[in-house]
C-alpha cells in the first residue's frame, strides 16, 4: 500500500487541516512529517474552530490512528495545551496517537535564542514565529538535539548540558531573557511520557506491509521550503513531497497519490518576496473577506492574486497528481479577477521562478470576469457559475494536473469533490 501526501504549493496557509479532516475517513493512519508548532492547522466544524499545532489533523476521528514522525519538532509545552484543550472535549489521545521517538523537542531556551536571533537582525528579520524553531532544527543538524527517545535514558543530564549550551550562545546575544517556562517545560515532558513512543518508520512500513492506508500531511507551503522557498525567508524543514520520506522513513517508491493544496489567491505571513502582493483596496479585500490573519500569530497576511509561476514550480518539485483549490468564496464579490502568467524582470518575460526573488520581479496578469456569486451554498459542481467553471478549466489547462476538490467555506461540509 502507497502513503499518500497532502501538502501546500503557496506560502502555507493554504487549508491542510480542513482537508485532512475532510480525507480521514478514506484513511487507517494520519501522520504529521515535518515543521513544529509554527504550523496552525484550522479545523471547522458544527460551528466550533479547531487550531491544532503539533497534532495531526485527523484526531476528530476516533478510529484512526494518529502519529508524529521523526520530521516534526515537537513543543512539549504546546502539546500540553493542545492535549488539555482536547481533553477539555472529551477527547482522549492516549490510545490513537502515537509519537515518533526520532522527533527532537523544542527547549525553552530554544524559543529564547530564536527571539534573540531575530531581534539582532532587526531591519533584516526573517519573519520568524518565534516559536524556536530554527534553533531546535540547527540543534538537529549540529547533532546536539534533544529527542523524543531520550525520556528514557538520561534525559535531566541531556537537557542539562544543552541548556548550558544555548545559556552561552544568549551571552553572546546580550539578550535579556527569564527561564519562566522551564516548569511549563517539564510539565509537558510529563503529558508526552503518556503517550505511546515508538520507532514510527519501522511501524509506518509494517502497516504498509498490512494494506493499512496512510496519509502524511505536511505543514507550511512549498514555498517556505528550506531548499527551494524564498530563501532566507523560509522555514527550516523541507515541505516538499521529499520531505515526506525523510520525515517519516518511507522509500520514495512508497509514495501514491500526492494531493496539492492551494488558495484561490496568495498569502505570506511575515517578510519575504511575494511578486503578485496587492498594497491597495483589493489587497485589504481580500484580507478581510477571508479573514486573513495567522492561526499561530494572529499577524495579517500579505494577499495577492494567484501566481502560476510559482504554482507551477511548486507542481514541479512535488509530482502533484491531484488539486484542491481551497477559499474560492472569497472572490465570490470580485467583478474581475487576475492571474499572474508570467513575470517581466528587467523587461524580459520568463515563466520560471528566479534565484534572485527579491529583484524586481513584476507579474504579467489575466484578467478573467469574476462570478459575482455567493458560493457557499453550492453543494455540487452542476451549481456553479459559468464563469468559476471557466476560472477552473484556465487553471487546469495552464497547470496540466486535475482539480479535484473546491472549498467554498470554513466547514468540512463546504468542500466539493469534481
């Protein structure tokens, strides 16, 4: 049995929790391969929000087993709030998630030194969640980290040492700082010890060996990928389909259908280049309308028309066999609507993605008549307007793949399958 992948092709944001909430039932397992609680993924349903940040998005099904792979950098504070949240519901995790013992844990001092790392780049911030992120995958990298599996060995001494460590990287910084959280910490360290630790790659390929069928959801967007984003305004794992194999341990033969999530329009949280951004009504527009402000942040989004430069790419590094184009009720009020086909750098057309994004890089648009229809009672494709079947064929012609799914609301039940 293949594992498929669900992943974002813009700058995150795209709507992975909802439609892996949305797919779960077709599937026996759900895993989360990469990223950290700067990822928020949204779930709605019977009018009650959901944002979950280090938990996979398929724990509102209670006959599916849930994992965190060895990918993900997990928040031992947040995953208690998250898991308190969820018991506060009702829900018990502790039989259907289970958590890689190869994922690496995000220190308090982690977050200290990604606060302090961005604060001495000032006007040249990345943009960071300051959730420490990129200090726990630079740990990783560096073979200092902290893992999962080290609550059974010795772990005080281990925390201790890299405590130690990053207490003299933050002298460096001269950054004023309080370890208020270490308690919070071990709090946490405690929730995680209730939960099944296993060698999620040894049991990932045994269910696969079992017919079982999986689903690895990614966080962020390919475009924040650490290799092919917008680099340095990125994250710090790879969110591309490759990704999944190094995030779980699975060949990439393993690999089936690889589901591609994308707005109906772009948005960008933080700094970075973004070639189709609108600093005008249209861009307050669109923020308003859909409600643009970050899961995890709360920060506005920068929005912008849909750029099929970067899509294309995105398709490109992915192998994308299936779209689904997520908050097209958003342009339901728009008398035309654009698509950016190209860009002019220095007055030469290109379709390619430059190295250099931050240049002065200029979309060429389409303009195409908007549907000037409310959509989020449309329930099937024989009720859309002319004019958004006409948007969907453009897209599918340029992007030569599929679109197989249209969201037209915030609720699972808001998502059409073509």
């Amino acid at each position: 049995m293949k594992v498929d992948v669900l992943l974002g092709l813009q700058w995150g944001d795209e709507g992975k929790g909802k439609v892996v909430d949305v797919l779960t039932p077709r599937y026996d397992i759900i895993t989360r391969f990469q990223g950290g609680p700067n990822a928020g993924h949204t779930l709605e349903f019977n009018n009650h929000k959901h944002i979950l940040h280090n938990i996979p998005s398929g724990i509102f099904r209670e006959d599916k087993l849930n994992m965190i792979t060895n990918g993900v950098v997990l928040d031992p504070i947040v995953f208690k709030r998250e898991i308190d949240s969820l018991e506060a519901m009702g829900i018990d995790l502790t039989k259907n998630l289970w958590i890689s013992r190869r994922a690496h844990l995000i220190l308090p001092t982690h977050r200290i030194l990604d606060a302090a790392s961005e604060a001495a780049k000032g006007k040249s911030k990345i943009g960071s969640t300051l959730k420490g992120i990129g200090p726990t995958y630079m740990d990783k990298t560096g073979r200092n980290g902290l893992r999962v599996g080290d609550l059974d060995l010795d772990f005080e001494s281990k925390y201790k040492a890299l405590k130690a460590k990053h207490q003299v990287l933050l002298k460096i910084y001269d950054y004023e700082y309080n370890m208020d959280e270490e308690e919070k910490f071990f709090e946490g360290i405690e929730v995680i010890r209730k939960f099944k630790r296993v060698d999620t790659e040894y049991e990932l390929n045994r269910f696969m060996e079992q017919g079982k069928s999986i689903l690895a959801e990614g966080a962020q967007g390919t475009l924040l990928d650490i290799d092919f984003g917008s680099y340095p305004f990125v994250t710090s794992s790879n969110t591309i389909c490759a990704g999944a194999c190094t995030g779980m341990g699975i060949a990439p033969t393993s690999i089936g259908e690889v589901y591609g999530i994308f707005k109906a329009y772009c948005t960008r949280v933080g700094s970075g280049p973004f070639p189709s951004e609108l600093l005008d009504d249209e861009g307050e527009r669109l923020r308003d309308i859909g409600k643009e402000f970050g899961s995890t942040t709360g920060r506005p989004r920068r929005c912008g028309w849909l750029d099929l430069i970067a899509l294309k790419y995105s398709l490109m590094l992915n192998g994308v066999t299936q779209l689904i184009m997520t908050k097209t009720d958003v342009l339901d009020t728009f008398e035309t609507i654009k698509v950016a086909t190209a860009y002019s750098i220095d007055g030469v057309l290109t379709d390619q993605l430059p190295y250099n994004l931050s240049a002065d890089v200029k979309p060429v648009y389409t303009e195409m008549q908007g549907w000037k229809t409310d959509l989020t009672g449309v329930r099937s494709k024989e009720q859309f307007p002319r004019e958004l079947s006409e948007y969907i064929r453009f897209l599918e012609k340029e992007l030569k793949v599929p679109i197989k799914f249209i969201s037209v609301g915030p609720d699972r039940e808001q998502i059409i399958t073509l």
